[in-house]
C-alpha cells in the first residue's frame, strides 16, 4: 500500500534505515511538541532508539501489520503517520500520526490520512479505523473531526504517555460511512 504520492509535493514513504539520522533530529528539534501527546516518541533518545524504530515498522510493514511511515513535503521529512495493530478478524486498525510544529495549520496530516484511509478501505480491507487522541489534544480531535470521524467516548486513563496516564477520546469511522473525500492541500 506504501508508497503513496499524495500530490507533487507530498508523500508517504516508508522509513529506511538511512533515515535514522533525519528522524532523530526530528524528534529531537520537536521533543515537548511531540512527548506532550504521544506514546512512543519519549523513549527515542539516540540514533540506536531511531534505528529501532525505523527496523520495527519494516518488520510491521513486512508482516502485513501495518506501518509507521514518514510524511515527506518536496523531499523533506515533516512528520510520521502509522497504522497500528491491524485485526484481521475484524477487519479494524487504529491511525496515528505527529508534524514537526512547524509544519502545522497547512492541512498536511488531514490530507496524508485522507489517502491512507482510501488505501487502508481499499487495499486492506478494513470494515474499521480508530483514532485515539489524549481527550485535550485539541488539534488531533479537530484531525479526526476534520476527517468525519465520529466521537465515540472517553477511555479514562487508558495510556501512560511520558508521565502520566491520560484520558484518551476515541473516534472511529467506518467503511461505508468513507466517501473518498480529497481534501485540498
Ligand atoms: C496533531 C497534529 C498532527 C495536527 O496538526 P495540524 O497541522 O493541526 O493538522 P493538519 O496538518 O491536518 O492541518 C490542519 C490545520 O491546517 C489548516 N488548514 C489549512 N489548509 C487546510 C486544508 N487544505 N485542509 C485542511 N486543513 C487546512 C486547518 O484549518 C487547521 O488549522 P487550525 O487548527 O488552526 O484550524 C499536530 O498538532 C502534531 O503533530 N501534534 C503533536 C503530535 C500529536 O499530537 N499527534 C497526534 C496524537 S493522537
């Protein structure tokens, strides 16, 4: 399903492990950005931890598990999205995704999981995606909204994300409630 070319400009790629250096710097010019709301970013420290990352995605990918994938805007990593922990037996998975902060308020994320979600209907074959977003991060809800998730509750403390246990909004959407919107970027 990877790669996809959303436009001229951006894409998704998979991660190499010639990338390793780029990702670390990433996270590390975006620590409080990204640590504040997510549940993996808080243990990447060195080039090792980003090496890691980048061989467990391509095991997941390989597997048929799902991927963690850079987002790329004119051959510049700007951020990640992952499909996690596909189930198969009900056809559902879960989608994440980070921006390096500069990158923010220009539609990239809402455009990139608008083509993955067509990919992940089409290709994978799943009847459901959630995304789970701590109940106050304001900008991922408004990620889900934007792409006509519907807010199905509050999972109370349900993730450790770097200190604490946070209170977690879960969306869902459905195959046949998914219309291929393309949103412009
Ligand atoms: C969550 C996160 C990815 C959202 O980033 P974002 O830039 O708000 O999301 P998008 O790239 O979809 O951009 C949407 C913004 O661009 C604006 N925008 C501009 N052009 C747009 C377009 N064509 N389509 C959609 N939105 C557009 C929207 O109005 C919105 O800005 P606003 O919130 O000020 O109204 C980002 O805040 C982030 O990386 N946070 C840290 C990691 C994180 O929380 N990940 C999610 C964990 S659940």
């Amino acid at each position: 399903m990877l790669p996809l070319q959303i436009n001229e400009s951006l894409s998704v790629r998979l991660f190499e492990p010639a990338h390793a250096q780029l990702l670390l710097d990433l996270i590390l010019q975006n620590r409080e950005h990204l640590d504040r709301w997510l549940r993996w970013s808080g243990r990447i420290k060195t080039l090792e931890d980003a090496q890691m990352l980048i061989d467990s995605a391509s095991e997941r990918y390989l597997a048929g598990n799902g991927f963690h994938a850079g987002m790329w805007l004119d051959g510049q990593l700007v951020g990640g999205i992952a499909c996690h922990n596909i189930n198969r037996d009900s056809s559902k998975s879960e989608i994440g995704y980070w921006l390096d902060e500069q990158f923010t308020g220009r539609g990239l994320v809402t455009l990139a999981c608008s083509a993955v979600i067509t990919r992940l209907f089409r290709d994978e074959h799943l009847h459901r995606i959630e995304i789970q977003a701590a109940a106050d991060n304001v900008r991922s809800c408004a990620v889900a909204e934007r792409l006509g998730f519907q807010f199905e509750g509050i999972k109370r403390e349900s993730e450790w994300i770097t200190d604490s246990f946070r209170d977690h909004a879960l969306y869902s959407l459905l195959d046949r409630e998914w219309t291929s919107q393309v949103f412009g970027a």
